[in-house]
C-alpha cells in the first residue's frame, strides 16, 4: 500500500481549487483552509482583513501510485492566473495570491522545475508571480467553505463565470487536460 502524500496550493478563492482535483482518482481528499500566515487557527473574518498573512488555501491528500505530484502541479496550474502578483480574477489582496507550498525537497524541485516549464512555454507573455513557499500550518476552513461547488452549485457556477476565471481558463488552457 502506498504512502499517501500531501500537496498545498494557493489559487485564489479556494472555494474554485476542489472540484478540479476532487475528480481524480488517487485524490483521497480536498480541504479548503488557511496557510502561510502568523495567526493559528484563523477564521474566515481575520483571513479576509489581510491581518493574518494567511492565504486561502486547498490541501490535498493523494495516493502518488495512483496519481503523481507533477500531474497534480499540471492541474494547478490550469486553475489560476499565474501572472497575476495580487489576487486572482476580482480576489484582490495577499490571501488571494497564488502560491505552491511544498512538503519536500523533492516537491520544491518539480514545483520550481514546472514554474521554469511554464515561463519558458510562451503561453504567457507576463512573468510567473506564483510564489514556491515551504508549507507551514494548515487551518481547515468553516465547514461551510468545504466542498462548497456541491454544496451550493449554483452560487458556485455564477461565481466561477463572473469572477472571470471560466473565461480565463478556457482562454488559456483549453484542449489541455484540465
């Protein structure tokens, strides 16, 4: 039986970051929290006033025999606006910054190598800002925030399409495997 591994990533709104890797087979969970900051435990409320540095943040949990860490970075990055140094889509401010937090030093190597792979792509014509941070604490989220593209598929569609990541995703990664 495999060990099952950890990968944390910043994408924005994290309410938009579960249900691109919920799908996969290999995937044993995703949960919406805080990490990166100074404030343990933190609520939605101190997140949100940019007091705390946390970002809001997805952890997933995988099985790497089943799916590996490099496709798992694939998919992140077909969910963000990787040039984007101050939020994602109509998100402004620092908890909505786009970030990789690795586990190892073998995370850090393929998350840096994957940045390169994408800066050199010409897909984009601005530098990547995404940040590759050690990780540090993760804070679950409310309940109400887990799994909210289920909970509440209909706010979640509309704000998919009209914080302009929909759009900026088909723009940019269609056709890919995303």
């Amino acid at each position: 039986m495999s060990q099952l591994e950890k990968a944390t990533f910043a994408g924005g709104c994290f309410w938009c970051m579960v249900k691109p890797f919920d799908q996969y087979e290999g995937v044993e969970s995703v949960i919406s929290g805080y990490t990166g900051g100074h404030t343990e435990n933190p609520t939605y409320k101190e997140v949100c006033s940019e007091t705390t540095g946390h970002f809001e943040a997805v952890q997933i949990t995988f099985d790497p025999a089943l799916i590996s860490y490099e496709t798992i970075l694939s998919l992140f990055w077909q969910q963000i606006d990787p040039t984007d140094p101050g939020g994602q889509f109509h998100d402004r401010g620092d908890s909505y910054r786009t970030a990789i937090f690795y586990h190892s030093e073998e995370q850090k190597m393929m998350a840096e190598q994957s940045k390169q792979d994408l800066s050199t792509s010409g897909k984009f014509s601005k530098p990547i800002a995404t940040l590759i941070l050690p990780a540090k604490p993760f804070y679950p989220a409310e309940e109400y925030h887990q799994d909210y593209y289920q909970k509440n598929a209909f706010h979640y569609q509309l704000y998919r399409k009209g914080s302009g990541r929909a759009d900026f995703i088909d723009r940019h990664w269609k056709g890919e495997s995303s």
